[in-house]
C-alpha cells in the first residue's frame, strides 16, 4: 500500500510542478506585459516587478494547476486499467484518491497564504517599483506621446531633448473647488529623490497661471517639488481592505466599529439638539449629507473587512474542492482522455463556481448577504466532489 501511495505521489508531484511552471510563466508573462504597457515601464522596472508578480501569478495558477494534474494522472491511470488492477487486489478506489487529496489540502493552505501575500507585499511592491521609476515613466511618455497625466497632475510638452522637456506645460488640479494652476515655461527637466519620495521640476523662464486670473513670472530657474506618489499614476491607489495582510484586519474592523459608533453617536446628539432647538431647516443641509455619507462609506469598509478573510480562506481551499471533482471525474471516465476529463470539470467551473463567488463576494462587501456568503461557490463544488465520490466508491 505504500508503495501504491508513493507511486501516485511521485506521478502527481512530477505532472504538478510542470504545470505549475508553465501556468505560472504564462500567467507573469501576461501581469508585466500589461503593467509594463499601461504605466510605461522600462527593462530594470520590469525585472524589479519579477518577485512582486510572482506570489499574485502563483495563486491564479496553483488552482489550475492542480485541477490538470488530478485529471491528468487519474484519467491516465483509469484509463489504462490501473484502478480496475488496484481494485482487483481489494484496495478500494478511495485508497487511490488519498494522495491527491491531501495535495489538494496542502497546496489550499498553501494558496491561503499566496492570496494573503499577493495582496498585501505583492501589491505594495508593484505600487513602490512603479512610483520609484516614475521619473523613467514621465521621460518615456513625454518622449513618445508628448503628454503625461496621473490623477493630480497633467504635464505636455512640445519635445523631449535628452533629458531637456521643451515647451512645458504642467497642469496642477487643486483639492475641492478651487481652480486648476497651469505653469508654462521655456524648458524645464525631471528629478526624482527616491529616499525622500519627492520629485523636482525644475522651470527655466516659468509662468504660473492661477484660474482667478493672476499670473506670476518667474525668471531664471523656479523649482517645484511634488510627492513621487501624486505624480505617479499607482501612487492614487488607496489602502483597501482587499489590500491589507490577514492579521491586519482584526485590528482594522475594530477601529472601523468604533469608528461608526462615534459617527452615530455624534449625528444623533446633532439631530436631538437641532430638533430641540427648532432648527428643522439645518437637517437638510449639505453639512447634514456629508455626514450621512461618511457614516454609510464606513460601514461600506467594515462590510468589506468582514468579508475579506471569507474571500481569501474561500479562494484558497478551492484548490482541494477541485481536486476532489477532478479525480473522481477522471477515475470515474474509464475511456475518457484527460483533456475531456479536465474540460468537463472546468466548463462547470468556469460557468458556475465563479459566477457563484464572485456574487456571493459582490453581496457580501455591500452588505446584502452575510460574509459566509463567500463560501456558497464552495458549498456547490464540495458537494459535486463529494457525489462523485460516492460514485466512486461504488466503482
């Protein structure tokens, strides 16, 4: 038996990793060329990007992975008899599925942790590789389209010489209501402080222009120095709680439930105190709608919290629910070739485990369904495992 259990290991680990290769180089292939593509980068940024991409490609490829694997080693084995032989020496088919189940529990812990990684320093170090070469970025686009935009600021220039931006005209949009300043100048040139985090433009001859009309020149050489973050197109990207590590979130759903409290706490005294006082016409001010809608954004966080856990946990132990409907499906597909096999378990995957999840995560962050709505993509593949299990046994 336990060379049976060996032999079956060492088919699934040899299949496994070569997959898993692929999968994954396909998958860091197409993550950097499209980074690569919408934020410009150039061959050092890439290369830099490499270990950031790799835990947030892992995770998309270990499920596949091991779905082809299960297939791919049990439609083999059913289909050249070998369960028909190990069942002849009364082993029951169950016996057989046992390594590949446990795979499918490791490698679901495993893809708990990839999901919590990926999202946290995967993510963090694509956003601090992207906005460290924000200086290499602006260059390049304002030497092949002339224009650079990121959500604060917008820079065009009429040419690039060197290192020399011709003919600037740098657009800076400024916090509420208040007008957009333009500064034009006769050339200008880029400098990035990455230990700072700041990057200076320095004007030659500028102009600043201000939407009340006023306008400021500045002979010789003027200096402005803005955040690499706002300059850069990643630098915007807020801290979500799809963005925060597993342990974080505790802490973060507590400040976020206090944070609610007190909102509710305050509006209501408010109201009580403008309801007493005759003061009706203030409950329908601006002030009154901003307040309203910070309470509601906040609980929108805390449902987002709640349920993030839920969406990692439920991402991750996918891996042994695939698993388990796989290699029953192949054992049970005596004269079926593993790409059927494999394919009439991803079509009702792909057609309705991740509808499911992504519905049941959509719900979930908006406070329609609870969080362990997660799990219901789950649920449905756990018991279609299990079913075919159960075929199985009586095989």
């Amino acid at each position: 038996m336990k060379a049976l259990t060996r032999y079956i290991t060492t088919e699934l680990l040899k299949v496994f990793c070569l997959v898993l290769s692929a999968l994954t180089l396909l998958v860091m292939l197409a993550v950097i060329v499209q980074e690569a593509v919408r934020q410009g980068l150039g061959v050092m940024a890439i290369l830099r990007l490499l270990p950031f991409v790799l835990p947030d490609s892992l995770r998309f490829a270990v499920p596949g992975a091991i779905l082809l694997v299960a297939t791919t080693v049990y439609g083999r084995m059913s289909s050249s008899n070998e369960i028909v032989a190990i069942k002849s020496l009364g082993i029951p088919p169950l016996k057989v599925l046992a390594p590949v189940l446990w795979l499918g529990a490791a490698l679901s812990l495993a893809s708990v942790w990839l999901n919590d990684v990926a999202v946290s320093w995967g993510r963090a170090g694509v956003q601090k590789v992207v906005v460290e070469s924000v200086e290499e970025i602006a260059y390049r686009m304002l030497r092949t389209q002339r224009s650079y935009s990121s959500g604060k600021m917008a820079m065009n220039v009429r040419s690039v010489e060197g290192h020399m931006l011709m003919k600037p005209t740098l657009t800076l949009q400024q916090k509420g209501d208040r007008p957009s300043i333009t500064i034009t100048a006769e050339r200008a040139e880029l400098s990035s402080d990455t230990e700072e985090g700041t990057l200076t433009i320095r004007f030659h001859d500028a102009v600043m222009e201000g939407g009340d009309g006023k306008r400021i020149a500045w002979p010789g050489m003027y200096e402005h120095v803005v955040r690499l973050k706002d300059f850069s197109r990643r630098g915007r990207e807020a801290i979500t709680p799809s963005n925060l590590p597993l342990r974080e979130i505790p802490a973060s759903m507590a400040q976020t439930t206090q944070r609610i409290g007190r909102l509710r706490q305050q509006n209501a005294t408010l109201a009580a105190f403008q309801l007493v006082t005759g003061e009706f016409d203030r409950l329908d001010q601006p002030e009154w709608h901003r307040r309203i809608d910070s309470q509601a954004e906040t609980q929108r966080r805390l449902d987002r919290l709640r349920t993030e856990p839920h969406r990692r946990w439920a991402n991750g132990l996918s891996c042994l629910c695939f698993v388990l409907v796989g290699s029953a499906m192949s054992v049970r597909r005596r004269k079926g070739d593993f790409l059927t096999s494999f394919f009439l378990c991803f079509l009702p995957i792909l057609l309705i485990y991740y509808p499911l999840l992504i519905f049941g995560v959509d719900r979930a962050k908006a406070g329609a369904l609870p969080p362990q709505a997660v799990w219901l993509a789950n649920v449905v593949l756990l018991v279609w495992g299990l079913w075919l299990v159960r075929k199985v046994s009586r095989y």
